[in-house]
C-alpha cells in the first residue's frame, strides 16, 4: 500500500492512494489485483490562456461562421481517475509464460468547456462564441491485455501482446461535454497489437523483427470541428546487429518498412500540421568504455 499528497498553485491539493494484493496459489500461477486513485493536474494554458481553437462554418440556421474562443479563469481544479485491476499470470512451462490482465477507471472533474456570452465581429461578419474551461466531464475506460513470452530456443525469443480498449463518457446536458465526449469515444483506437522475434544468430549476430498494428479511429480537425479518419495499420520494423568485439557494435534498423506513409496523430485542440509517419533507414554504433 502506498499514497501520495501535492500541494500545488495549479490544481489544489491532491491525494493518490494505492494498493495491490498479490496471490500466488502455485509455484507457476500468480493472481493479483490493484487499485489506485490518480490526478492530473490542469497545465498553466488551461488555468489562464486565451485560445481560438475551433471553427463552425456558416449553416442554417446560423448563416454566418462560428468561432469558439476557450478562456481559463484560474479555478481549474485536479482531473480524478479511480480504477481497478485484475490479473493472472501463468508459468506453463520453463519456457512460455502468459499474462492476461483487465481493468476499469473512472474519471471525474474531467476538464470541460461551459458555453458563454456571444460576441459579434462586423468585419468580416461571424460570431465569438466565449466558453469558460471548468470540471465538468465524467467517464469510463474499459480494457483489457494478453501478453505471452516464448523463448522457443536459447538464442530465440518471440513475444505477441494485444490490447482492447473502449471509453465511454457519461450523457450530459451541456451541448459542449456532450459533443466532446462523443468524440473522446471514437478517438482512441480500440484495438493495438504486437509479435516480437528476438534471434541470436550467433555470439556475435542478432537479428531482431517488430510487427505491429493498430485499429483506425476518428480525430477532430482542428481548428474545424469535423471528424477526420486515422485509417488502421500494420507495419515492420527490422534490426540487424554485429558485434565486432566486446566494446563496439554496429547495427542498422528499418522501421515502418510494411505500408503506405501514414497519420497516426491529429491535434484536435491547438491547431498543429499533423506528421506523416514514412519508412526510414538507420545505422549506429554503440562503443562501450
């Protein structure tokens, strides 16, 4: 068991407690669950930064444009997460191990905006649309992780992992949490797996493989308010390693070798240029002194 206690001029003063509790009914099996409480304390933009960060074009029955202006007024108080783990670990044999484990948090005071006083601009013509930063948003996250590690020989090692997640933020009536809610839910991919291959080919000589991939989920386009899609993928990473002595090692390293360029990240707050992520080619020495 173990807690925690800030205090600080951002967010107040929190309290994060912890504890875990441990089983192990066999030499092979290991059951164990945990639960922890956890702040996150509001950033200096959102306790008192002035930010135009989203467009609504003109449409009926509003024939101009929409421009929302978010204000903090220094009241911000620490966003709370409460959640549970539960896990089993199992060691069938000497060689080939799994982990499956499930949890469930609750987050409360959840930074949110509270619309405000409308503004009107003559020239050009279109609407500020003042909202006030304030804790306001509640929700869930569901998920779930099974990891296995099998070391098929001494010198090879394979490692598969995989990952299911879902939010689910609560209905509320201001419009505002309502709308960003929504999109917190279809934000995160749902989905995300891994297989590892770790081979010594000799003393001297490793060749390591990475495939990996990830569910397509929807992404606010700031500073517009329509969703974008991040498309799923599936890519390769691949490292050749030599060692010439036991002091130096060179090695080059593929990544993103499998697929198209992709987006994996859009910014749906500060409007950013998002970065397309495209095959590249490294090579690296590691002296040791």
């Amino acid at each position: 068991m173990g807690a925690r206690w800030d205090s600080t001029n951002l967010g107040g003063n929190t309290f994060a407690p912890n504890a875990t509790l441990m089983w192990t009914p066999t030499r092979s099996d290991t059951l164990w669950a945990k639960y922890a409480q956890a702040p996150r304390l509001p950033s200096r933009a959102e306790q008192n930064v002035t930010i135009l960060n989203a467009v609504r074009p003109a449409q009926a029955p509003i024939p101009v444009p929409i421009v929302m202006r978010t204000t903090g007024d220094g009241s911000l108080t620490a966003e709370k997460m409460e959640g549970v783990e539960l896990g089993y670990r199992s060691q069938l044999s000497t060689t080939f191990n799994v982990d499956v484990t499930a949890y469930r948090y609750r987050y409360t005071d959840i930074v949110g905006g509270k619309a405000g006083s409308q503004d009107f601009v003559f020239f050009p013509l279109f609407i500020v649309q003042n909202v006030s930063l304030c804790n306001v948003g509640k929700g869930w996250i569901n998920g779930a992780e099974l990891a296995t590690d099998w070391l098929i020989t001494p010198a090879w090692r394979v490692q598969l992992s995989y990952t299911w997640t879902r939010i689910a933020m609560d209905d509320s009536s201001n419009p505002i949490v309502q709308g960003a809610g929504n999109n917190d839910e279809v934000g995160t991919p749902r989905h995300h797996g891994s297989l590892r291959s770790q081979w010594n080919l000799s003393a001297t000589q490793q060749f390591d493989a990475w495939v990996r991939g990830s569910a397509g989920f929807d992404r606010v386009n700031a500073p517009y308010t329509n969703l974008v899609r991040i498309p799923g993928y599936v890519t390769l990473d691949l490292r050749y390693a030599h060692r010439l002595n036991k002091d130096l090692e060179l090695a080059i390293t593929g990544r993103n070798l499998v697929g198209a360029h992709r987006t994996e990240f859009i910014s749906d707050y500060i409007p950013s240029v998002p970065v397309e992520i495209a095959p590249s080619l490294l090579l690296s020495a590691r002296w040791r002194f």
